[in-house]
C-alpha cells in the first residue's frame, strides 16, 4: 500500500491533475487523463509512455 503522504503529493505527469489510488488495480489513475499508471514494488511508475489507457467504463 502507498504512503498516503505520497498520494497526497503526486499528480498525472501529463496534466498536473490529482491522481487517485485504485487499491484494487493497484494503479494510480488520473481521471482527466483517463490513464492508469502502474505501481511497482511498491513504487508509482509515473511515465506516460508505460501508462494505460482507461476504458469509457472504468
């Protein structure tokens, strides 16, 4: 699980929106973005060229 000092701090590198932790994906979303980066090892990947492209119903 994330640090929530962490979680505070972090925005989409693309849009500078807060993001939200998807504790079940264990992704970071921004939903502006509409991407899903990943987390690993405990370590937020925060590059848009590894980030997912969120589907209309997610």
């Amino acid at each position: 699980m994330l640090d929530s000092k962490l979680l505070e701090i972090l925005v989409c590198p693309l849009c500078k929106a807060k993001i939200d932790y998807d504790k079940k994906n264990n992704e970071l979303i921004c939903k502006k973005c509409k991407l899903a980066y990943p987390i690993d090892d405990d370590i937020p990947v925060m590059l848009i060229d590894l980030a997912r492209t969120l589907e209309t119903d997610e």
